[in-house]
C-alpha cells in the first residue's frame, strides 16, 4: 500500500510541478525524459569564429607617407587580439601597379612595395602566431593586372601564355571591327579592350587594366593552384575569394562568336553594368567546380602538412541558391564559408523587425545540412552599416552578429561606429567613379568607406603623421576613435569587446540551438538554447518608440525571470538586472541579452524539446523525500 501512496504522489507531484513551470495544465500525454543530441565537441576554429577585415591602406600606416602597411598591422594586431579577433582577412597586399587598389595584381607572390616587403609580411605572421590570430588573404582568381608578366607573354604570343586570357579577333560589320559582344565591364563601358600589339580583343570585366584570365586552360588553373600553395606555405590559414561569380564566362560557340547579353527594360545608360541582364558573364556552372578543385588543394596541403583546417571565404553577390552550391555537395567539399550578404542587400533604413527576422532565417533555412552560417554588415565595397541602416543601430547589429550561430566578418572601424565620409570629386580616387563623371560619382564610390581607421583624436586620428592621407579622415575622428571609445564603458568599441566575451564564454552561443522572431514591427528576438546549459535571449528594438513585450507569448519555454547581461548606453537596464519576462520593456533603439538564470534540463513532448529548471526539479524531489520520511 504504501508502494502504491509513494507511486501516486510522485505522479501528482510531477504533473503539479510541470503545471507550475508552464503556467498551464500539462497536456494529455506521457513525457519521457531525453538525451537530446549535442553537437559535436570539436567545432573548428572558424565554425564560430570572429573575422575582421582589414583594408591595409587604411588601417595604419608606420612610414608616415599617407598609406597604411604590413608594418602598420604587425604595430596594432594586439588590437584585435582585445577585440577577441579569430582571424584577419587581408585585402590585396601583392605587387600591383594599384589601378584598382591592389585588385591588378602584377605577381601573385610578392608584396607591393607600397605595402612592405616579405620580410614584413613574416614577421606580420610571426606577431600573429604570437597573438593567435589567424591570418587570410585576398585571393584574386578572376584577372591579374595588364602589368602582369603572364599578360606581357600572352599579348606578345608567347607559346606558353598565349591563351592565358580571353582573346577575341572581334566581329567584322560592313568592314569596320567591333567588339565581340555587348558585354559591359562592371566599372562601365565595354568589357572588350583592342590591344594593338597582339591585334586582338581582351575580356576585362572590371578595369581595362585588369584583363580576365582563362579558366579553360588548364596552365592558368594550375599557375593559380600554386598561388595557393605558395601562401598556405608562408603560414596563412586561408583565402577570401574575389568577385568568384566572373571567374568563367561562356565559351564561343561552334562559329567562334559569343553572345550578346539582354537588356534590362529598367536601365537606360549603355554605359551602366546594370544596362545587362550578365546571364553569360556570371555564374556560369563552371565556377562552382573551379572552387571544389581550389578547396582540393586546400585541404591536400594540409594532409600534407598537417595543422589546422585551412578555409575558403567566397565572396558572391548570387542568388541564394547558387550561393548555397558554394559550400560543396555530397562528393565535393567548397568554401566553408561562402559569404551571407543578405544583411547588406536585403535590410534598409526603413525595414522591419519582420524582414529582419526574415533576412536571418533565409540563411538559415536555405544553408544545406551540416554546414556553418555566416554573417557579414560590411566590406571595402558597400556602404558602412552606421551609414546605411544608422549609426543608432550600430550596437544592435554587431550585437545580432554576434548571437546568432557561426562565424562573424567585421569591417575595420564597424565596432567603433565609423561611417561613411564624403569625399569630394577631387580627392576621388576609385576607378569605379573616376570612370564616371562629377554628376553622378557619388553613385559609384567606394572611397567614402575605405576612409583612414581612427585611432585617436591626434591630427590624422593617429592613422599617420603624413602632410597628406591617401583618403581624407572623417571630420568625426575626435568624437569617434579606439582611444576615447576605451575610456567609455558603454561605448561601440565596449559593447563589441562585451559581446566577443560573452560569445567565447557561452557554449550556447557557439553550440545552441536558434529561434529568430519578429514580436511585432518594431522588436526582434533571438533565442540560443542548448541542453544542459544556459539559455540566451536577444532583444533589439529597431525603431525610435518604447516597446514592451511578452517574451513567454514567443517562447512559452521560458523561466519566469532572466538576468541581463549586456546592454547598451541606450538600456534603461544594467548587467545583473532580473527582468519579468512577461513584461519586458525596450528603449528606443535598444538592445540587450539576456540570459537564464539556472541551468536547465532538457525533455521531449511529443518531439518538441522543452526545458525545466533544475532547481525546481531538486525542490520537487526534496518534498518526496519528506513524504517518504513521514510514510
């Protein structure tokens, strides 16, 4: 009988106290407790990893003659190192005549002088390896530079680099020569260049002076699979891949011609790259194996050599599913992480908290099984975040960045709140708006986001002691650099250092489980959750009115109260506040984690994972023991 009281009252007990922590009656079906399967423990070192780009001619400059070096670097990578920096991508640092900024490369395998010698950039690895900073270069596999030697052998027909490059005699109507085909070159006008030496056309379709390689012969892909070997031999951990989705173009056809691209109905400047549908110059099927081979050697190098996982970044601005093709399939592997631009392409000023939740979850629901996320706010090419979706959502952004699952890629100056500089038509210096005219510049420049980092309010925001800064400094140095931003507890550069803490401390952040939801228009929430370990909330409120919101309404599994552990100067919280989850209030344009306060144990209903405080559990089990005492 008293079998029968004990088996009752354990029942009645655990039914009560599950009602209790749901706030609900339990629903009418057995719950059976779990082991709910973890990821694996031996996530490698880019599966969650902090990048940072680096544009070397603005970022320091230890010569004082107005450019940023390796030299510059090697002095501030202890900078990163505070940051709590993975890994650096390097933009181009090869010998190169600079029409496009280092993207006319003359030699794939020696520095620019501009930049430094190789002797620097072995001792920029040497202070690396110190730091335990991973170093990744820029990898221009799409043309080299008119400079290049391998250009100078084709264009003279030199047997051995004749068909390095995209040749054409061009097309002959009623007796004069044309180019090939319409195609337009990304930074305007015709994408075909004559070449009197070698009375033929060459493909560029960036700059003139950037004539496009020959993937279809098998010499340029090998020349440029040595590249590789060459700099993983120097000790680099990987490469970004440039402008990947130009590498192929179609062949001829059996007449030797090629074909025209369509025009797009929206676009009435023949000049203008948007003038084309490139339905023949992008994304071309071969592309995608070029990069499965390129990973090849990658990882042959490192069964030869051992080490660490080497890694591919590829850079596309594709449609998702041609992206998603860049991670490899089931006989080949690709880039482990093909670059995520949809916070940059699909989110604006004006966007709400749904398609912000959306923009994540496209990534997120469209990555293939298995592979690893990233997210990306900015680069050398597209407008800073501060400038493009507000300088007021700066915190927040890097604060999703950092909370939701894989890697994260920042652009130098985005953890400070930099934004975009104007810079007038006479100190323009990017050939994509030199190749304009002083109308409609503006439209093209990419020099307003390359501007100097600032690291003081010392004259050049302690970039240089130059007379003269290869770009102008932003007129907000003094308000916004590293030095002042360290003395501000909740200042950009904090709120960055704070977040890369946490996310190296919480095996939920770089392990857990991910639930992205809109509460209404205007907040967003991220929930991280991992079995037996603390589970984290996300709250970002996109717009300028005070928001409260019911987090168990989204998430029913939530305890009654969380603990605040980050905030921002905007926060009417601080660090340690307990807040009521069924009335949670949010600043205008706040953000804030939060997490549990106890751990938690996992258990399944009906397939849906559910979670208990273990505390709760332990009362429970102590008022058995009591009754068992008494019975």
């Amino acid at each position: 009988m008293m079998i029968t009281h004990c088996s009752a009252a354990l029942a009645l007990g655990l039914l009560q106290l599950l009602a209790v922590v749901h706030g609900q009656p339990f629903p009418n079906y057995h719950a059976n407790f779990v082991d709910i399967e973890e990821q694996p423990t031996d996530l490698k070192w880019w599966q969650t990893g902090a990048f940072y780009q680096i544009y070397p001619r603005s970022f320091k400059d230890s010569n004082d003659d107005g450019v940023g070096d390796l030299n510059g670097i090697s002095e501030r990578l202890s900078y990163l190192k505070e940051l709590g920096i993975t890994a650096t991508w390097l933009s181009p640092i090869f010998s190169s005549p600079m029409a496009d900024f280092g993207y006319d490369i003359a030699n794939f395998t020696e520095i620019a002088s501009i930049f430094g010698t190789m002797a620097d950039f072995e001792n920029l690895m040497k202070v690396a390896k110190q730091l335990d900073i991973k170093i990744i270069l820029d990898f221009v596999p799409n043309h080299s530079s008119d400079e290049c030697e391998w250009f100078k052998g084709s264009a003279a027909g030199d047997p051995e680099f004749k068909d390095f490059y995209v040749w054409h005699p061009g097309r002959m109507v009623n007796g004069t020569r044309h180019p090939p085909s319409n195609w337009v070159s990304v930074f305007r006008g015709s994408a075909w260049q004559w070449h009197e030496g070698r009375q033929e056309y060459y493909l560029h379709q960036f700059v003139k002076k950037q004539p496009d390689l020959n993937y279809r012969n098998p010499k340029v892909r090998e020349a440029m699979n040595n590249v590789l070997r060459f700099w993983l031999a120097k000790g680099v951990s990987g490469f970004r891949i440039d402008a990947v989705p130009h590498v192929f173009e179609i062949a001829p056809d059996a007449q030797n011609q090629y074909r025209d691209e369509p025009r797009n109905d929206w676009d009435n400047d023949p000049d203008d790259y948007g003038y084309l549908q490139h339905i023949y110059t992008v994304d071309q099927p071969e592309t995608i194996d070029l990069v499965y081979s390129w990973r090849a050697v990658l990882d042959e190098f490192q069964r030869v050599h051992g080490g660490e996982e080497r890694i591919l970044m590829a850079e596309t601005y594709s449609p998702i599913d041609i992206v998603m093709q860049y991670y490899g399939n089931a006989t080949a592997e690709g880039a482990q992480l093909p670059f995520n631009f949809l916070l940059i392409s699909e989110l604006t000023n004006s966007s709400n908290a749904w398609a912000y939740a959306g923009t994540v979850q496209k990534w997120l629901q469209h990555m293939p099984k298995g592979r690893t996320a990233n997210w990306v706010l900015g680069n050398h090419d597209k407008p800073r975040v501060g400038s493009r979706l507000g300088r007021d959502r700066v915190d927040m952004l890097n604060m999703l960045t950092a909370t939701l699952p894989g890697a994260s890629v920042t652009y130098q100056g985005e953890e400070l709140g930099m934004t975009d500089v104007w810079i007038s038509w006479k100190d323009t210096v990017d050939p994509s708006a030199c190749n304009t005219n002083p109308s409609i510049y503006e439209q093209f420049s990419r020099d307003p986001e390359r501007t100097p980092f600032q690291w003081s309010d010392a004259a050049d925001a302690g970039f240089s002691n130059a007379s003269k800064t290869w770009l102008p400094i932003g007129e907000d140095y003094k308000q916004i650099n590293v030095d002042l931003e360290k003395t501000q507890p909740l200042s950009h550069l904090n709120v960055y250092k704070q977040l890369w803490k946490l996310r190296t401390q919480a095996k939920t952040l770089q392990r857990g489980e991910t639930d992205v939801k809109a509460l209404n228009d205007n907040v967003l929430a991220v929930k991280r959750y991992l079995q037996h370990d603390d589970t984290f909330v996300t709250l970002l409120n996109i717009y300028d009115g005070v928001e409260t919101v019911n987090l168990q309404q989204s998430f029913p599994d939530l305890p009654a109260q969380l603990k605040v552990v980050l905030v921002t100067e905007r926060s009417k919280f601080i660090v340690g506040d307990l807040i009521n989850c069924t009335s949670v209030q949010l600043q205008p344009k706040d953000s804030f984690v939060l997490q549990s306060t106890s751990s938690y144990f996992g258990y399944a209903t009906n397939g849906e994972i559910r979670q208990l405080p273990v505390l709760a559990i332990y009362l429970w089990l102590a008022q058995v023991a009591l009754y068992l005492a008494h019975h």
